[in-house]
C-alpha cells in the first residue's frame, strides 16, 4: 500500500466521521442553547431582585433622611427594573435612626404556556 492510498483512506474517514459528528455536534449545540434559554428564563427574575436589593442600600446610605423621597427613589428604580411591586407592599418606616424597607412581589416564568412557576420575593433592607 503506498503513501497515496493511505492518504485517500485517511480522507474517507474523515469524511465519514464528520457526517456523524455534524448531527452530533449540532444536537450538543441545540441542547447548549436550549439550556442557556432556561437559565436565562430563570434568572432574570433574581437578577432584578438582587439589583433593587443593591439599588436600595445605595438608596439607605446616602444622606436622605426623608420618607417619601426614599420611597419615591424605590419606586423609580422598581420600574426600570421592571418589577412587579404595588406601592401597597412596599413598606418604608424610620425607626430610633434606623430606617427599614420591607417589600414583597410575585414572578411567574412562563415557557410557552407549557410550564409555569411562580416566585415570590421579599425585600428586607435596613440602615
């Protein structure tokens, strides 16, 4: 067998193994993108909780000592994030210097109408 001859059938493996891998690989990639979809899906959610979090310490450690402009900054942030929270569930109360921000929300992800899950959050911040 000559060097010709070995080359040719190392070129037909190849070609054979990259037909099999090409379905393979892109079954691995649809399952990857699939995956990713979900994660996303799932953490939007707390990535806005955990962002009003951060938003409202910021909020707490700078000089207002006012209520209602705390409230009203909360509530500004609440709906660029794009959360869900009634005025009614968001609770601001200075009490002896400290000043405490309560708040609850729901979040329902929804794939399609298939499958649904409903979160529910808290908001507990104090300085």
């Amino acid at each position: 067998m000559g060097q010709a001859e070995q080359d040719r059938e190392v070129n037909r493996m190849k070609y054979r193994i990259g037909e099999k891998g090409f379905v393979k690989g892109l079954f691995i990639v649809l399952i990857i993108a699939a995956c990713a979809f979900v994660a996303i899906s799932f953490g939007k959610p707390h990535y806005r909780s955990l962002m009003l979090g951060s938003h409202t310490r910021d909020i707490l450690k700078s000089e207002i000592g006012n209520i209602d402009i705390i409230r009203q900054q909360i509530l500004e942030n609440v709906k660029e994030l794009g959360i869900p929270l009634d005025e009614k569930n968001l609770e601001v109360v200075l009490d002896k210097k400290i000043i405490r921000v309560k708040a609850t929300w729901s979040e329902t992800v929804d794939f399609w109408g298939y499958y649904q899950k409903k979160f529910d959050f808290t908001l507990n911040e104090e300085y």
